[in-house]
C-alpha cells in the first residue's frame, strides 16, 4: 500500500514536510469506502498524534467511520469513535474535569448509531464504554420518545456488564431495567400509567428549570439531571411495554448458567438459594432461572422454584408472575409436562376444566412428594410409566 505507506511517513517524520489535510482525509474516505477499518483506524491514530494545528478531522469522516463500525461490527473503530467523539479522552488531561459531562463533544451522533456501537462495543465486554454511551444519551436525547432506542442501549449495559463478568453490575441494571417495563408491574388501567408519567415529567421539569437558573454552568453541571421519569422515593415508572424476554439477554442467562451447577451442587439448599436470588431482586430473573434449570433438566426444582417464588409475591397477579415462567420452559418438553409444570399454575380453573392424569417414573414421582408440590397436583400424578423428555 505505497499510499499508506508515504502519508504514514510524512505524518510521523515532521521533517519530512506537510501534506494536504484534505486529500489525507479524501484518502480515509476512499479506505472507509473499501471497508478497510483496520487501515483507517491506524491512519487516524497517526493523525490525532500529528501536528493538530496543520490536520484535522472533520465531523463528516468521524460519522462516517462511526457508520461503518456499525455496519462492519469492527470494535476498534468503536473505541475510537467513543474516545473521541462520544466521550473525548482530551477532556481528561483537564485536572479540574470530574469525568462527568465532557465539555470537549463535537457534534452528536445519531441515536441509532449509538444504539449499535453499543452493541458492538457490548459483545467485546467493554462495559465502561456502554455505560458512557447511555450518559451521552441520557444527556442529549429524551429517553420517552427513543424508547426503542433507549430500550436497546439498556439491554447492552446489563449484557455488557455480564459479558465482562461483574455479576453484581449485571444483576443491578437488570433490576433497573425490569422496573421500567409495565409487563412485570401489577394490571394498571391506561389513564392511570399516562397520568403518573405526566405528574413525574412536569413534577422534574420544574425542579431542572430551577437548577438551571440557579447553575453558573448549566450545561456541564451534572447536578441537572434529564430523563428521569419517577418522583424521589418512589419506584419506576414503566416506560416500555411488556417484558424483557428471554432472547434480550443470552449473555445475563449464560452467567445465570454459569453459576447453576455450584448451587444445585447441594441440593438442601439449592431451592431456597434461587428463591431468594430471585426474590432479594426481582421476580423478572424467575425467566433467566427457571430457562437455566430446565436446560439442565432440573424440571422438578423449576417447579419448585416456582411454585415458591409465587408464595413470595402474594399481591402480584399469577398471569404477570408466570408469563415469564412460561416462556422460560423448553419447547421441546412433552406438552403435558409443560402444562403440568407451568400453565395449572398460572391458571388453575383452566386446569379444572380439562381434568386429565400424567404419568410419571416412580424416582420422578418420589421428587415431587419431596418437593411438596401439593396434594392437587400429586392427584392427578400416578407413578407407573415413564415420560421421555
């Protein structure tokens, strides 16, 4: 690459003489063009190191690498755009700069373009960067009318953080994100969602009116806050419809994976260990549990976990809290274990009205006396043939 080679050359020996910005920037385009990253994150890197008074990089060229990033997954055209563009890492050879709300963005990105460099920047487990772009969009954008997007960002903030194996900043932001999704909340009428975001939004948009008349620097005072959709003290208020399905989070359900066989490992205890994990944070992790012990076989201790968890949420309705459950449980069971294990819970009339026995080995039938699964359902469970799942 005779090109490449002569502009690297000339950038990185000053003596050499000045080349013309504009065509070093033509030839990034062209590389850009080409989908040859690995060349123009290289040549970049040397630019930002050259005399910064003779080059420099337009906003068009950061965009456009910023796109192809996106397009190509390419994570270190990612970083770069995060570390120069998003958050510039020049704001911090400031002393007085607190790492909050760099003053030193160029331009703004795209909502859908940070939605994937989040993504592509979550895969590789670069958590810090996806916290990063969620305050960059938390500050620039309206979380209620990029709810897609905002969505999306969200799920890559607690993937990332699972894919980077902090399990507790995982479980967190997932706790965070199932409060603000109306599928896990008690049944509410319509007017009454719309009337409390309402309140909350003007109740906030005044406080942040008074803080910014009140600021010396409303722009990089990070005690203005945006986005906030609750009053103080008081719980989330959902912004997104339904619930955070099972195929949202494969590297959360990986971790949960991870950690099953040291639980199940003691038996006497494994059951109360998942109900509580589940009951401390939120019944939404009942999906993530009951999936990961299904997938090992452990189809009586779901039940179980189940049938538990339930006893710990009296005042949710059962239709919320096993929606998740249900979805959880593995297509490729017998329907009648499924309907067995999941849907008589959800709906016992319907169960009532379809009377009908199963059949299960006696070590399967022992299990579920010893789990104490009640005596509705050991009555119309005969322990004489085996059902192969």
């Amino acid at each position: 690459m005779p090109v490449f080679a002569h502009i690297t050359e000339h950038l990185s020996q000053k003596n050499q003489g000045l080349l013309s910005s504009k065509l070093v920037e033509r030839y990034i385009g062209n590389l850009l063009a080409e989908e040859n990253l690995n060349a123009a994150v290289s040549l970049i890197h040397i630019l930002l190191h050259a005399d910064s008074t003779s080059y420099c990089i337009s906003n068009q060229t950061w965009s456009a690498l910023a796109s192809k990033a996106c397009e190509l997954g390419h994570y270190s055209a990612a970083c770069l755009v995060y570390h120069e563009v998003i958050d510039p890492i020049a704001a911090y050879d400031d002393p007085n700069f607190k790492g909050t709300n760099n003053p030193l963005i160029p331009f703004l990105l795209f909502p859908d373009i940070l939605a994937q460099l989040s993504i592509v920047l979550m895969h590789n487990g670069n958590n810090v960067a996806v916290c990063g772009i969620q305050s960059y969009f938390k500050r620039y954008y309206s979380y209620f009318w990029h709810r897609t997007i905002y969505r999306s960002i969200a799920l890559a903030k607690v993937e990332a953080h699972a894919c980077a194996g902090e399990t507790s900043l995982a479980i967190a932001e997932f706790v965070k994100l199932a409060w603000q999704h109306r599928g896990y909340s008690p049944l509410q009428k319509g007017s009454t969602v719309e009337h409390n975001l309402k309140y909350a939004v003007e109740h906030n948009s005044k406080e942040r009116q008074k803080r910014i008349l009140a600021s010396d620097d409303p722009i990089n005072d990070p005690s203005i806050v945006y986005n906030k959709y609750s009053l103080p003290g008081k719980r989330y208020n959902a912004i997104f419809d339904g619930v955070i399905e099972l195929a949202d989070t494969p590297y959360v359900n990986a971790l949960i994976s991870r950690n099953m066989s040291s639980i199940m490992a003691d038996r006497s205890s494994a059951i109360e260990r998942l109900v509580n994990f589940i009951t401390s944070n939120h019944h939404a992790l009942l999906t993530p549990v009951i999936a990961s012990l299904c997938n090992d076989g452990h189809l009586f201790e779901a039940w179980a976990v189940l049938r538990r968890t339930k006893a710990s949420y009296p005042r949710l309705h059962a239709k919320v809290l096993f929606r998740g459950a249900l979805l959880a449980c593995p297509t490729t069971l017998r329907q009648e274990v499924r309907l067995f294990l999941f849907e008589w819970a959800a709906d016992s009339k319907a169960f009532e009205k379809k009377p009908f026995q199963f059949s299960l080995h006696q070590s399967d039938y022992n299990k579920l006396v010893e789990l104490n699964v009640g005596d509705s359902l050991l009555s119309r469970a005969s322990p004489t043939m085996h059902i192969s799942l």
